[in-house]
C-alpha cells in the first residue's frame, strides 16, 4: 500500500475536534483559541511533534510555496496553454457562494465521491443514501450549479474546479496521482468517453480535462490553503483506506457537524468499499441503465499494474516534486 514516507513541509488550521476538544490521528492540540495545526499532508503519525518544530514557520511556508509554485510553472512553458487558465475551469463554479459553504474537492478519482457519501450519511443518518438522492444531500456542483439555491444552509458541495479562491471552506481530498490518472482511465473507458490506451490518455485526456494537471490542481489547492489558514482540510484517500475512523472525525471537526460516536460508527459501516458497492447493486450504478460500478476494489498502488516503464518516466518528469511533497514514494 501506498503511504507518504517523509515529513509534511507546511500546515493549515483547522477547528478542532468539538465535542472533546481534541483532534484524532493529528500532530495537532487545540489551543486556547479554538484552533489546532494540522499537520499538512500525508500519515500524521509519521510527523512530528509541534513541540519539536513549528510546522507553520514562515521559511516553511516559503520552502512549500517554491515548490508548489515550481510544480505549477515547470511545464507551463512547453505546454500551451496551461490548462488551469481556461475559462472551462471556472464555468462550473459560477455560482454564489455563502459563507457557511463548504465544497468537498479533489481532482477527479480521488476519493471525493467516497467522502461525499460518508457525509451524506453523517447529515441523513434515517436516510438509505445512494446514488439515486445524493445530490439532495451533498449536491454535485456540475450537475445542479444551476439549482443550488434552493439548498438551505449550511451547503456541503461537491467540486472538482480548482476554484480554490471562491471557496468559503473546503475539505480536499488528495490521492496519489498515479492511481487517480489509473483510476479514471477504466473509468472513462468504460462509460465511452475515451477509446484507446492508457499511455493515449496519460498524454491527452490527463492534462486536456477542465480539472488540468493532477500535479497543478493539487498544488494549487496547497499554496491557496498556506497562503488562507483556517478555510482548508486535507485528507488522503490512503489515510481514509487505513484509519477511516479519525479521517471522519476529523472532517466532523471542521464541518462541523453535531453527532455522536454512534452516528459516526454508523456511516462509516454504510460507506466502506464493500457496502457502496453493495448500495450501487441494490438501487442501481451512478449513471442509470448502465452497468457500470463506479466504487472497484480502491487499493492504493493499482497504478502500476496499468503504467508502463515510460509512462512512470513521463508522469514522473511533470509531478515528481508534487509526489515528493505529498511524501509518496517515486
């Protein structure tokens, strides 16, 4: 399995844990002012203690900002236009916001679609959520962004637009990039949407969609989370495989929503991979009438039973310092 295997370079804040003011699997502890330093991405138990070093010193924040800044800009030059810029990146985000929104995003197959549903299920715990009344609860930005005002407030909505800056607060949700490119691959495959092989869509669909670079939306979303303390989470998909449980308790924390242990045992027992696949058979796949499951196995690694020998050389050249600093291995 896929684990970050160094130290995380910066932090955000976030509230903390609101029933027992604390923060499961965080370096982190609240402090008088209500507020607890999350200790950036990646296992937390590998970080360290913030009374041995202070994650949110300025010369880290300018260590992470050279290199998200670097991640951004290295192929910029040879790559025209970059795919951030254009005005399909922005289009799913016309909307007005409010401030007690709160948008899960994350490059596209990367665990969003598994957080939504266990917040959907912490929201309606009465409710069997599916496929079929999700949007009712946890709404996709890019299939209602016409109809959202009609949600009462708070608002929790899905995103995959890198619109970081129009975000009152946003959980981000962040895989490594490999098995994400890997995953959407079967995805679109799949349902019709791309007809040739992987390394085709490695070079094309992987940098033509709106979401642009997996490198770039992620460090984009790292360098607006440094630069705006307090309106970001991050959450690995790999950390929700291996300790599901303070994942949600953490996400609980910076909703926040007010619910007990036994609310949050109960959502996660709905929402683990089997479960959702077992909802998808029962009440039908995302896309009605067609037979295609969209929660597979969701193992970390998976990438390399797809990526050929140039294709690790190809994808590492573009996002290799962004893996380096999400701490997975190269």
């Amino acid at each position: 399995m896929a684990r970050p295997s160094h130290e995380a370079v910066f932090s955000v804040e976030v509230i903390p844990h609101d029933r027992k003011g604390r923060v499961a699997n965080v370096d982190a502890r609240a402090s008088q002012a209500q507020h607890a330093q999350y200790s950036g991405f990646g296992d937390a138990r590998q970080l360290p203690s913030p009374r041995r070093s202070s994650l949110c010193d300025s010369r880290r924040k300018a260590r992470v900002r050279r290199i998200v800044e670097k991640s951004c800009s290295q192929w910029e030059d040879r790559h025209d236009p970059p795919p951030l810029r254009r005005p399909a990146a922005s289009a799913a985000m016309r909307l007005i916001t409010r401030d007690t929104d709160v948008f899960i995003a994350s490059y596209p197959k990367s665990g969003n679609t598994w957080v939504r549903f266990i917040i959907a299920n912490l929201i309606q715990p009465q409710q069997a959520i599916t496929f079929r009344n999700i949007d009712e609860v946890v709404p996709d930005v890019h299939k209602l962004r016409g109809d959202l005002d009609r949600f009462r407030s708070p608002r929790t909505i899905k995103s995959h637009a890198p619109d970081f800056g129009t975000f009152p607060r946003y959980i981000y949700v962040y895989r490594d990039g490999r098995d994400a490119l890997a995953s959407w691959y079967r995805y679109v495959t799949d349902k019709g949407r791309f007809h040739g092989t992987f390394s085709e869509f490695l070079r094309t669909r992987g940098r033509d969609t709106f979401a642009g670079h997996w490198h770039e939306h992620v460090a984009r979303a790292a360098l607006h989370a440094v630069s705006h303390p307090g309106r970001a989470l991050f959450v690995s998909y790999e950390s929700l495989l291996m300790s599901t449980r303070n994942c949600v308790h953490d996400i609980v924390a910076f909703l926040p929503l007010e619910v007990g242990d036994d609310e949050i045992d109960a959502a996660i027992a709905k929402t683990d991979l089997a479960s959702l696949r077992e909802m998808e058979k029962k009440f039908g796949p995302e896309t009605p009438g067609k037979l295609i499951e969209f929660f597979r196995e969701g193992r970390s690694g998976a990438w390399r039973d797809v990526f050929a020998e140039d294709d690790v050389e190809y994808f590492t050249g573009m996002a290799g310092e962004t893996l380096r600093l999400l701490g997975y291995a190269l």
